[in-house]
C-alpha cells in the first residue's frame, strides 16, 4: 500500500506533471518504501495496458486548419469585460430600490433604514474581504 502522502505525486509522477523537487523527493521515498514503489510499478502496468488497449483517435487533416482559424476567430472577438459589473450594478440598485420601498411601509423606518445599511455594509466587508483572501491565497 502506498503511503497516503505519496499517492497523488505518484499519479502526477506517471503523467510528467511533477514538479522538478516533487520528483525528487518522491524519487528519494520510493528507493525507501516498498509501498510506493508497487504503486508506482502498478500505475505504470495500468498505464501500459491502457496505452495498448486504446486506440488514438484520429483527426482529420483539416483539423488543425480549422482550429487556427477559431482561435484566430476568437481573438479578435469584441470583449466588454466591465457589462458584467455595470450589469451587477442595475441589479443591486434594484435590489436596494426593492428593500428601500418595502421599509418604508413598516412602522418605524428610520430605525429598519439604518439595521439594513448596518446589514448591508457587514455583508458588503465580509463579501471583499473574502474576494481579497481568495484572490491572495487561491481558492481551495
């Protein structure tokens, strides 16, 4: 059985996606583990089997012409990358328009008025600090 720390660089290992110190280190475990070097041995019989067993789908001579062309397409596409945001703007307003009409018809709407401006702004801090965390450290 391979050891629970290795089995994911192992499967990296066998596609070539292991980082050059990742290679290393698992190169310098597998000498010592008898575990990880059957795994090891184990996906590389798999992945021989499967390489025999497959067969390599074949593309048509105009492929290759055809995606240059797309992604040549796709290139000189028009992007709006700021209709998203002005697009989430009018449906926050609305949002606010909505809640603002509505609290005015309960008793007491200065009092709920300033709750969901305090509400609001919590949420708001805690949404950009969350965008900030995930965009410094990486979504996992």
């Amino acid at each position: 059985m391979a050891c629970p720390d290795f089995e994911d660089l192992i499967l990296d290992y066998c596609e070539g996606a292991a980082s050059s110190a990742d290679r290393t280190a698992l190169e310098s475990h597998i000498a010592a583990c008898a575990g990880c070097r059957a795994y090891l041995a184990e996906q590389r019989e798999l992945d021989l089997r499967l390489s025999k067993s497959l067969a390599r789908p074949s593309l048509s001579p105009a492929f290759a012409g055809r995606l240059a062309s797309r992604i040549a397409v796709e290139r000189r596409a028009p992007r709006q990358p700021w209709l998203p945001r002005i697009l989430d703007g009018i449906g926050y307003l609305s949002l606010a328009s909505a809640a603002g009409f509505l609290i005015q018809q309960l008793p007491n709407a200065g009092i709920w008025v300033g709750l969901a401006v305090l509400g609001a702004s919590a949420a708001f801090g805690l949404w950009e600090t969350g965008k900030a965390l995930r965009a410094t450290y990486g979504h996992r």
